[in-house]
C-alpha cells in the first residue's frame, strides 16, 4: 500500500469535541479496513494543523506506514484464503475431491489448530520444525505424512505472497525427513491362489481374481461398470473412481486409461456376470447386495471380514494392525512380474498406469532375494569358487 497520511475528523465525546485520525489497516483475514486513533480534545487543539503537529509528536504516521505493520494477518486467515484460492477457479492444476478432503484435513485439524490464532509473518522457522518434529515423536505420526504437512504450509505462504497477503513464507527454511519404513506385504501366485480357495462367495473370488490380474487401486476396481469390460477388445476401460459415495476422476491423469483383459479373466468375469442379479451396462461389477446394486461393495468390511482371514489361512503374515488389504495385490502383481516373470519394466508401468517409471520401480518392486542369490551365485561360479572348491 502506498504511503498514507489518512485525515483528521472531529467527533462528538462525552467530555467534548475530539480529533481522531481515519487511516486505514490490514484486519487478521487480510482486508483493507477503517481504523481511527484519537488525537486529543478540540478545545485542546483548536485548529486542525495543531492538530496535526500532535499526530506527528506521537509518531503515528511512521507506526501505520511501518512495513512491518501493514500485513497483519493470522494464519488461520491465511490458510482459509489459501483453501480457496488454490483449489478455486484461479487454481492452475485441479485437485480431485480426494486430494482436497485430504488437503482440508492437513490445514484444517493440524495447521490451523496449531498456528491458527497466530500472526502469519510472526511464526518463526525454528518454531515450525520444533512442531513438526514433535508430530513424529510424540504423536507418532510418520515422516512422509510430516513432510506432506510441511509441503501444505509451505503452499499457503505461497499463495498468500501471491495474493500480497504476506511478504515471506518461514517454511522454506525448515527442514523435514521423507523416507518411510513402510513395506508393502507381497504375497506369492500359491497364496494368490489359496486366497482364492477360501473366498466361497462368488462376488468376493471374482473381486479378487480381477483385482490380482489387473492391479487396479481398490478406488478404481470398485467404480467399475460392465460397460467397462470391453469383451471385444480384450481390455478394460479405466476412466473414474469410487470415492466418498460417488464416481470421481481419477487420481492422476496417467491413471486414465486401459489395463488388459486376458481370455483367463474374461472367462471367470463372464462367468461371474451370468450369476450377478445386477448385469446391466450401468450397473456395478462388484456391487453391495446390502445397497441392492445401488453402490459397490464396502471395501473396509470386506478387507476385514474376509480378505484378512482369507489371506491368514493362506499362510500370509499379517501382524496385528499392520496394513494389508486390495492394494497389497497390486504391489504383489508388480513385484512378481518384474522380479520373477522378467517382464520389462515400461510394460508394469503401462499395466500399473504410473506417470513415471521411478515410481514402478521404488514403490512397486522389491528385491528378490532369491534372485540376488542366484546372481551372487553367478558371479562365485565365474570366480571359479563352486561348491566343491568349499573347504
């Protein structure tokens, strides 16, 4: 704002005729609003230029033109604007509802309850990663959720120097860690199968076996439609998700597209859409009976009353409270295509629809240990150290 001198007002008082000076301010949601301060009695101060020489004794112009107060600001302010601004009509890149639920559970229940009341240029850097590491100590959440939450504040101060609602962001100066202890449980085809022999009902075997074969994310496979299996062309179509009651995009744009459709699966799903009541092209491939069709099934309850018990009884170690559900089959697909079946890894990238090959390869794979064995193997025999040179 440019430099402002306001102007002087007189104003009825009990005690007589007072000058206040009008001049304006930022309020704490970043508004330019009214402000007056009381200068001193008229009688005191019969002519405004004595009642400007007060207003200059008292500093007052050099405290409202102060840089420093003219963005004032509270973060709650700030990070309420940032929800709106960034996930609005003047965002760039659109957010899917998942993302903003989740974007509004980070600013909403972590970042405003902490920083909320306080004024956003004041919050110091050293401050915010004391918070944050507590975040992991005492609350035990992890790393990679911390720096998600450290990415979002960082976001808000962007987006408010953009919309001059602030003039610096303190998190560029804090640091987080990202890596995650978290291993995906990989089960094999003989636990695959011997899952598949304990699920009796056909709707629950047929969700599986489709989920296995195609690694579809639990949010795709549930949105499926029967005018999504395109018999004819051997392949089904992904363009939508299950989320939150109703369809939604897809998560990335990658996602949208087609996975394969082997004669194996086409078979079991043929077979499977003759014994469903709901067999329409609109209606869901795996839907709630529960809901008569109307929604897909409960993802959550079917993990826990049958695909965990199914997969214990397989043999699969699965300790209390540690994850395993749908997704675990895609990372299983992943794992045994690229480290036993020898499949090129662009081509798990295209089944598994990623962006970026990295993410097939550091998410969706991991080390063979009999694979690494056989390759060591390899290299003592080329050495010349077989098992009859062991002494």
């Amino acid at each position: 704002m440019a430099y402002q001198r306001g102007s002087l007002k007189k104003v009825r008082r009990k005690e007589g005729d007072a000058w206040v000076l009008r001049y304006r301010v930022a309020s704490a949601d970043g508004r330019r609003v009214e402000h007056t301060t009381r200068i001193g009695l008229v009688q005191r101060f019969p002519k405004d230029e004595d009642a400007w020489r007060e207003v200059d004794r008292l500093g007052i112009l050099i405290r409202i033109n102060d840089d420093t107060a003219s963005s004032r600001i509270r973060f709650n302010s700030l990070a309420e604007h940032y929800l709106k601004a960034d996930f609005g009509a003047d965002a760039v890149r659109p957010k899917s509802e998942n993302s903003t639920s989740i974007m509004e559970h980070i600013v909403r229940d972590y970042l405003i309850a902490r920083w909320g009341n306080e004024i956003a240029e004041d919050i110091k850097p050293l401050d915010i990663q004391r918070w944050l590491k507590s975040l992991n100590t005492e609350s035990k959440l992890a790393w990679t959720t911390i720096a998600k939450m450290r990415g979002i504040m960082s976001r808000i101060y962007k987006v408010g120097i953009l919309h001059e609602r602030v003039t610096k962001n303190p998190v560029v100066h804090v640091e987080t860690r990202c890596k995650t202890n978290y291993r995906a449980i990989v089960i094999t085809p003989t636990q695959t199968f011997n899952i598949l022999k304990a699920l009796t009902n056909n709707l629950h075997h047929a969700l599986v076996l489709t989920c296995a074969a195609t690694a579809l994310r639990s949010s795709e496979i549930l949105a499926l439609r029967w005018a999504d299996i395109l018999w004819e062309e051997d392949r089904i179509r992904v363009s939508k998700r299950w989320v939150k009651g109703k369809d939604g995009e897809t998560k990335t744009e990658a996602s949208d597209g087609y996975v394969p459709l082997h004669l194996v699966l086409a078979h079991h799903l043929r077979q499977w859409h003759s014994q469903t009541p709901h067999k329409k092209d609109t209606d869901f491939v795996f839907p709630s009976f529960k809901e008569c069709g109307r929604v897909p099934l409960s993802p959550s309850i079917f993990v826990a009353d049958h695909l965990r018990p199914a997969a214990k009884a397989a043999g699969v170690q699965i300790e209390n409270g540690q994850r395993f559900g749908l997704h675990n089959l895609r990372h299983s697909l992943s794992n045994w295509l690229v480290n036993k079946a020898k499949v090129e890894p662009k081509t798990v990238q295209g089944i598994l629809r990623h962006s970026k090959i990295q993410t097939t390869l550091d998410l969706y794979t991991q080390e063979d240990s009999d694979e690494a064995r056989g390759a060591q193997g390899a290299f003592l025999k080329a050495v010349g150290m077989h098992s009859g040179a062991v002494q």
